[in-house]
C-alpha cells in the first residue's frame, strides 16, 4: 500500500501492523529517496538510497537504519567499495588503499572508475 505522511514524505510498500515491513521505497521530503527491505518500521537489510542534493548513491545493507556491512557508496566517477560500520569505515577493503578511519562516508579514499 502507499501512504502520504504531512510533511510530504511518502512510502509504497509492504506493511506489518502499521509498519514499513518487508519491501518498500520511501521518499523523503528533501528529495532523497530510499528503496529496499524494511523490518519494523526500520531500514533493514539490502537497500539503496539516493541523496538527492549530491548525488551521492549508497548501493548495500542496512541494520537498524544504518549502513553497516558490505555496500559501496557511488559519486560521479568515484565509487568506495567496502564494509560499513553506521556510516563510517570499518576495515580494510581490497579497494582501499591504506587503512583509514572517518567521520563520514563521503571522507574516505575514493576509487575513479
């Protein structure tokens, strides 16, 4: 089913007892737009989102409405391929050329494609 929320939000999906639940797309009223799998009203599981306003593209998994796991974030000709742990880096990754830690995704070493 599909549901407008006030601020103009919106989600079509599937729903278990009034929450988001299973497989569904939710766009938020900034523009961005999240598809994927949903557990309880929470992301969960393999999605994607899109941020609008950058266009940054973040393609992997997600527990408890956070990035975390196996996902690679996508920007123009960049992309970082790896594991996420919230949405920081969590370890080396065969695409990463030196062990880092940040603050936020879109500051660690990008590859060109």
């Amino acid at each position: 089913g599909t549901f407008y929320y006030p601020d103009g939000s919106k989600y079509e999906g599937e729903w278990k007892r009034d929450l988001k639940h299973g497989y569904g797309t939710y766009w938020y009223p900034n523009g961005d737009i999240y598809e994927g799998q949903w557990r309880n009203g929470i992301k969960e599981g393999l999605g994607y989102y899109t941020y609008v306003d950058t266009g940054l593209k973040y393609m992997g998994t997600w527990k408890e409405g956070n990035m975390e796991g196996p996902g690679q974030l996508l920007a123009n000709h960049y992309r970082y391929h790896g594991v996420w742990k919230i949405i920081c880096l969590k370890e080396k990754d065969v695409l990463l050329l030196n062990r880092i830690q940040c603050n936020m995704a879109i500051l660690c070493t990008w590859q060109i494609l």
